[in-house]
C-alpha cells in the first residue's frame, strides 16, 4: 500500500516536522512493515514558475523536426521582468496558455542542469516542462503526455510551480498483512498514524448521509450471507469528457493508480480514500431490477479485462434483467460498464462475503484492487458513506445532478465482543502493563471498551474483522505499548545436562562425515512422481507409496519423499552444473512413511478423548531418520603430484562403514540389487544380520537423467537403526606389545562375498586376531574357473605378551581350517 504524507496529514493531525522516515518508524513498529519511500520532486531545485506563453512562432528544421520559438512572461522570476525567450519541441498547448517554466541554474531530476544555450538558431534561457521531465509518476498529472498546461486561473506568472502543484511529497510503501485489511485505504494507515504518535484523528468516513428512502434504484439480494450490505446512488447529468482534475490524478498517481476517466477515477480514489471498493454502472444500460446471487452452472460473463470466463455456482454475481453484469466484489461486467457516453452512473457500494472473494479471485486467476480488499474482510459500516463520497465528487467535479433515491438493502452484521482478564496482556507479554493501560490502547484502537473488577469486555471495531479472541485484543495492546518494551529474559539453564545421547550420536555422525571431507546440505522433503521415475524405482517398490500433501508448494512435487537420494542427488547436479564437479555432499533428515491409515477429523471444541488421541497418533506416519550420502568426481585430487584417483562405489561403502564404527558398530556388506544403484555394483549394509542401508554406483541411467557425473556413487542408511544400536563410546585400548604379522591367500568359489570369508578367518583366527584387512583379488590361471583367489593380511597381538611363532601360526592354521571347513576353501602357496 502507498500512502503520501500529504494525503495522511489530512486526516491525522502530524507534526509539521515530521518526517516520512519517522512516521515509517512508528508504523513499522506499530505492524505495517516499511517497504520503500519514494521522495517524486525532491530532486528538483533552483526556480521552478508559472509561465504565460506570449508567443508561439513555429520555424521547420532540416531534420524533419519542427520546433517552437516561444516566448513566456515569468514574472518577475528571472530579475527583469522581461518576457524569457525559450525554444520548446513539443506542441501540446498554445499562445495564452499556463505552462511550468523551469529558469536557468535549475536542476531537474537526473542532474540535468538547466543553463542559457544556443539552440536551432536561438538562445533558449529555460524550459517549458513536461510531467515527465519533473520526475513524476507516470500519469501524475493530466497533461503527462506532453507540457503541463494548467488550467485558466491557476496562477499568476512568477509563481512558485513547486508550491502551487504540490510538487513534492513524501511517499510510504507500506507491506500490509492480509488479516490488516483496514490499512489498505488512507483512512487506515492515517488511523495507525495517529495511533503511533498520539495525535488527533479525523475519520473520513464520518459524514451526514441521506436515509434509505425507497425510492431509489431497484435492488433484490438473493444471498444475505454473500452480500448483507447493497448501496445503490445515481447520478444524472454527468459529464463523460469532463477532465479529472490534477489533484486527484496526481494523488492517484502517487498511490501507484493510473488516470482512466472521471468517473472511474473517482471511484478509485475513494477507495483508496475509505478503502471501500466502489463500482460504477452505465445506468442507462441496466434494464430492470439489479440483484445479487449465485451463478448457476454454465452462465458465462465477459469481465471488463475483455475475458469471457465460465462461472462457477460458487461465484456471486450481480445481476439486471438481461442476466449477469458483474463479478461481485471482483470485477464488472463488459455490458454495463462507463465510457465516454455516459451519462447517467448508477454507483454500487456493497459488502461481501470475504472467503467468496478470495475464492473466486483464485478460480478465476483474477486480481484486482477491489478484490484484493473484499477476500480480506472491509469494513461493512462505511458502504453508505461511501456511496456519498462518490456521487457527491461525480456532481461537484463532473456537472451531474445526485438523484434524491436512496437504495440500502440490508445492513452491516453486528459488532463482535470480546472479553478478557484485565491482567492478561501483561502475563502474557512480561511487560507491566496496567489495566488502565489496556482499556485505554484498546480504546485508542477502536473498541468501545467496559471494565469490570477482574475482566473488560471490547466491543471490536468495524474495520478489524481479525480481531475475534483474547489474544488478538492482547496483540492490539502489545504492539500500542510497544514491543521494544517486552523484557528479555534469558530462560536460566538447568545444571548438569547437556546433549540428549540421540544428539550426540548425531553430532558425532556429522563430525564423522566432515572429517571424512564431505559436506551437508538440506534440501526440501517434497518429490513428485518424475523424481521416482528418473531414480528408476520399479511400480511395486515400497518407496512408492508416499504421503500426499493437500495444499504442496509446487504442484510437480505433492509428496513427502520416502528416501533423500531425489533431494541430494539434485543438490549434486546443481553443483556440478555451477563448475564444482568434484562433490562429497550427505544429508541427515527423515522421510515419511504412511501408514495407510486416514486420521479422524476432530473438532476443537473439546480435548479429544484417549480413543481419539489414539487413533490421531496411528494415522501420524513412521518418520525413520536416514543418512545419505553422494560422492562423484575425483576423490582424490590430480596435481604435480600425480594422478587423482576417481571416486568408486568402494568410497560410498567405506564411508558408510567409518560412520558406523564411530558409533561402535561394524557393518559386512554382501552382494544386492536395488534401484537406483548399478546391479553387480551395490551393497546391502548390515549390522549383526539387519539390514541398514545400501551403497553403490548409481545406474549410468540414472546418472543421465539427473545430470550427475557418471560413476556417481551413493549411499543410503537407516540412521534410527544405526543409532539404536550405537555402542557409547570409550577409549580405545593398546597393547603395548609388538604385533605379528600373517599372510594368507584362500581360493574360494567366485561368488562368495569377501566380508564373509573376512568373518570367518576372524573367528577361526581366535582373540588374537587385531585386524583382517583385504589386500588382493586375482581371477584367472592358475586360479581354475568359477574360482577366485582372495589375499588378507592378519594382524596379531597379544596385550599381556611378545607372541611367539607358535602363537600366530597356530591362530592363522586356526583361521584356515575354519575356512576350509566352511566354505570348501583352498590355501595358495
């Protein structure tokens, strides 16, 4: 909402010396956020006049462009009263004519400077101005398309133009909550004004105006709920080609509305004024009674836009006898709307249901000033004065007649009352607020206000339908008092606890990660159909049954995600497509699980009951904490040191296993095929037999259709079973004994996965055993077909003893044999 300060001062009694940037302050402060202050004039200096054009002397130029020699009596402004000889291009006003003269040593906005010159033959000592050249709005005033011609009588010759045009103004930029409807008129923001500073008010809207008399223009309401208040004036006689005048183009101007016509303008103008939307009718084309009700299925209506829109039995409608005439409280109807032809204007001023608004603005993907006041709930009182200002401005401005008849069907609902704890703003907000002091900011915001020993009882104002329980009336007073006053009082930290052990698994996890050189993003929980598509997930896999939201921010991802690959591998791309295509990213989150069950729908009159409570917690879905991690692009850096080392589903496998050793576990990982990972390339992880996740290269498909590097590898894990089987930590313990070392190469079936002989060598090997660790895979002659060789080197160490031949040899001949035994193997020389 843009409000000029001159226009707000009309209504609140400001300090002369108060600026824009104060009073934004104080509105800020007050709940009207302060988006921008446009200063339009305030880059103008030096002598800035009226002028009278003497003479007019059109000369032709080689250029095809035909310029005036002029010249224009300034008065005394210029030191000698002598007529200023200027040469102008534009041709928009004559010989006699008032015109803006800009004198040399002034300044227009953008720095030009204004200075005597030769020009097309003559000294031209000025410049006669347009409304653009002043740095005004576009259509500020109603000359804009050329000079700025003023009317007859506006000024003498001389005369300060920056004065008399009321150049400059002061412009807030207001960002308005939608439950603040109020403030998007003057009459709002000038009440929050007063308010904030403690000045005087003077209501716009409080004028004498006529009664329903019954004799006015014929109104039929079908739908009191859609639309209690209808007023109806006509105004006969009108004018149509009678000019808006600059005044009121300009201050439309300011508050970012172009001129259209008087009558619309005026319209605008008081809607801004009061913030009561107004339309207005060609009379002449209404046939019969006019009335409000509810599209029926299949009506059509052309809206003013030009745009033939299918209605919806949900839409109110106005209605005459030849069907429908408009878009009630949205947007007219082509049929009846004015033009130049007009002379008679019916003008409406109604109240509508605010919910009918916001959903036939959606509907119908329509925005307009007026719609954006009705869907967030207008003051319902003013539609009378309202319809006053407008005929009154039509007859005063536009040589038309009011016509005596009076229309007011229906009438505004009753004023809502509120009642609280005199205390309750003060234990609510800590500050020491009085309950003198409530009464009074409640008083100060509108509500007639009586108070009781312990209580107070607010009748709400009109124009705050947002106010509607104790807490709302406890904001109105916080924010009056000032919010800069609440105490901050740091809550004291209880003694002796810190981390939950669940946080501090995490921490530990993360710093794991870090540590490992990989980085954490977060990334939206919401994936759409494609998503799983382009991860390759068969039809019947459990990852697609998901949990759709009923309101999602994006119609192409309605879906809570069931893994965090789509998420993180998209975050992966965005690097990769950003230069950095060497990337290490994980992410900790949870992911939904619907249970298929559907959650009752409650009311909130009451606690539900422990059935209910029940049932309400079985429908909430399972929300496991997974990890994820992606790793693609080189692993290790290329340099004058050598070749790097590309990144491998070995490094998705390994860092899953260093995690899970910081949290005391081990995990064997065992041959599996699971979208979206390469088949022969992914690994099911496990921790004493349970599975907990996979790692692996993506499928090369996939890498394609997210545009992540080929080769990418991933993981995926349970981390709510990882961390319920955590181990706390303790300090490792060392033998202070040299270790021993053993070799030991096994021909095993091709198939047998290496983890498993790795197991069973540690459990033949005895306690001995400190580590086994894999070192060589060879396929081929002389290892037979079908066969492979494995090599591991075994570590032994004792922490009491120096082992002796002896020990390690009988601990790796118990290794061997228990790998014989069970899995047919065959020791290589």
């Amino acid at each position: 909402m843009k409000a000029p300060l001159s226009w707000i001062r009309e209504y609140a009694a400001l300090p002369d010396d108060l600026t824009a940037d104060d009073l934004a302050t104080r509105l800020t402060a007050l709940g009207l956020k302060l988006e921008a202050v446009e200063r339009p004039g305030h880059d103008l200096t030096g002598p800035l006049v009226v002028g009278r054009v003497l003479t007019m002397e059109p000369e032709p130029q080689k250029n095809g462009k035909t310029i005036n020699w002029c010249t224009v009596d300034v008065g005394g402004a210029n030191g000698t009263g002598e007529p200023q000889g200027i040469v102008c291009g534009a041709h928009n006003f004559a010989v006699g004519d008032l015109v803006v003269v800009v004198l040399p040593g002034g300044v227009l906005p953008g720095g030009f400077e204004i200075a005597a010159r030769k020009t097309y033959g003559h000294v031209s000592a000025g410049m006669i101005c347009s409304a653009t050249e002043l740095g005004l709005p576009e259509g500020a005033l109603s000359s804009a398309g050329g000079i700025v011609v003023l009317p007859p009588g506006a000024g003498e010759p001389g005369d300060d133009a920056l004065e008399l045009l009321d150049l400059r103004d002061e412009v807030l930029e207001l960002e308005v909550n939608p439950d603040r409807a109020y403030a998007l008129s003057l009459r709002g923001v000038a009440r929050e004004a007063a308010l904030g500073l403690g000045v005087a008010f003077r209501d716009p809207a409080e004028r004498e105006v006529p009664p329903a008399d019954g004799s006015g223009p014929a109104v039929a309401i079908e739908d009191p709920d859609g639309c209690p208040v209808f007023v109806a004036r006509t105004v006969s006689g009108f004018d149509p080609t009678a000019p808006t005048p600059d005044w009121m183009v300009r201050r439309l101007a300011l508050v970012g509305q172009r001129s259209i016509s008087l009558a619309v303008d005026v319209t605008n103008y008081v809607m801004f004024e009061l913030g009561r939307p107004i339309h207005g009718y060609d009379a002449d084309k209404l046939t019969g009674t006019v009335g409000v009700r509810r599209a029926r299925a299949g009506e059509r209506l052309t809206t003013l836009d030009g745009t033939d829109r299918a209605l919806s039995p949900e839409d109110l409608v106005v209605t005459d006898d030849s069907g429908i005439i408009g878009l009630g409280g949205v947007m007219g109807g082509r049929t009846t709307e004015m033009s130049e032809t007009t002379t008679r204007v019916l003008v409406e001023s109604a109240h509508w249901d605010a919910p009918s608004m916001f959903r036939t603005g959606r509907r119908h993907k329509l925005t307009s000033e007026a719609g954006r006041r009705n869907e967030r709930g207008v003051d319902p009182e003013v539609c009378e004065a309202a319809a006053d200002r407008v005929v009154t401005l039509l007859a005063e401005l536009g040589g038309g007649t009011v016509d005596p008849g009076v229309t007011v069907v229906g009438g505004p609902p009753p004023r809502r009352t509120v009642t609280i704890p005199l205390d309750l703003p003060a234990r609510v907000t800590g500050m020491d607020i009085a309950s003198h002091t409530t009464v009074a900011d409640l008083e100060a915001v509108g509500c007639d206000v009586e108070a009781g020993a312990d209580t107070l009882t607010a009748v709400v104002p009109s124009w705050r339908p947002d106010l509607v329980d104790p807490f709302d009336l406890v904001e109105e007073v916080a924010r009056v008092v000032g919010y800069e006053h609440v105490p901050s009082v740091l809550p004291p930290a209880p003694s002796g606890r810190g981390l939950t052990a669940a946080q501090a698994l995490r921490r530990r996890v993360g710093r794991t990660l870090a540590g490992e050189g990989y980085v954490e993003v977060l990334t939206f929980p919401f994936v759409g159909e494609a998503d799983l598509d382009r991860l390759g997930l068969p039809a019947d896999d459990p990852r697609r049954t998901t949990l759709r939201l009923a309101n999602p921010l994006s119609a192409e991802e309605p879906l809570m995600t069931t893994t965090l690959l789509p998420g993180l591998l998209r975050t992966v791309a965005r690097n990769v497509g950003r230069g950095q295509g060497d990337v290490a990213l994980f992410e900790v989150a949870p992911v939904t699980r619907p249970r298929g069950v559907g959650a009752p729908i409650l009311g909130v009159d009451r606690r539900p009951d422990d059935a209910e409570w029940e049932a309400l917690n079985a429908a909430v879905p399972e929300q496991p904490l997974h990890l994820a991690l992606a790793v693609g692009g080189e692993r290790d850096r290329s340099g004058w040191w050598g070749e790097g080392r590309a990144a491998t589903w070995a490094d998705a496998v390994e860092t899953a296993r260093v995690v899970a050793r910081a949290l005391g576990l081990e995990l064997t990982a065992r041959n599996a095929t699971r979208a979206p990972w390469h088949p022969g390339r992914c690994a099911e992880l496990l921790v004493d037999g349970a599975s907990v996740g996979h790692a692996g290269e993506l499928h090369p498909r996939v890498c394609r259709d997210l545009g992540v590097p080929a080769r990418t590898a991933v993981a995926e894990l349970d981390l709510d079973a990882l961390l319920a089987r955590a181990v706390p930590a303790r300090a490792p313990e060392f033998s202070s004994f040299p270790v021993a070392k053993e070799d030991v190469a096994l021909v095993v079936d091709a198939d047998l996965p290496a983890a498993v002989l790795a197991a069973t060598l540690r459990e033949g090997a005895g306690p001995l055993l400190e580590s086994v660790r894999l070192f060589d895979v060879w396929t081929g002659p002389p290892v037979p077909e079908g066969r492979r060789s494995l090599a591991f080197a075994l570590r032994f160490r004792s922490p009491e003893r120096t082992l002796t031949e002896q020990d390690t040899a009988a601990a790796r001949e118990g290794a061997v044999a228990l790998a014989v035994q069970r899995h047919g193997a065959e020791q290589r020389a």
